[in-house]
C-alpha cells in the first residue's frame, strides 16, 4: 500500500480536536501534510507523499513524530 493509515480514539470531541490541532502543527513544521477526518472521539491520519503518490522516509518520520504525541 502507498498510505500509512492510523486510527486514533479519544473520550470526546475536545481532545480529538485537540490532537488534529497538535497534527497540524508538525505538519506546518515538517512541511508535509497529511490527509485528516475528524468525527466524535475519532481521527483518521492517512500519510503518503502526493509528489510520487508513494511512501518515502519523510513518511515514516511525519508517523513517528504524531505517535509521539500525547494522549
């Protein structure tokens, strides 16, 4: 597959919100900037690099870095 996709769970729409915001950030900072669905306690993240419709290393670290952040 060329996406990462990952699921996220969260007790409300707040802190859902809250992470989206926190993705947000690293992807202005990283300058790459994933696709992301936002519903009641739930978040989608899908990765990929448009440019070559694949994964590269700047995938993964973009991953890394939303899984680092807390929940």
């Amino acid at each position: 597959n060329h996406h990462l996709v990952k699921n996220y769970k969260f007790p409300n729409f707040a802190q859902a919100l809250q992470f989206v915001d926190s993705v947000g950030a690293i992807a202005d900072e990283q300058n790459h900037h994933p696709d992301i669905y936002l519903a009641w306690g739930k978040v989608k993240i899908e990765i990929w690099t448009h440019k070559i419709n694949g994964l590269t290393e700047s995938d993964f670290i973009f991953a890394a870095k939303v899984d680092e952040i807390p929940r």
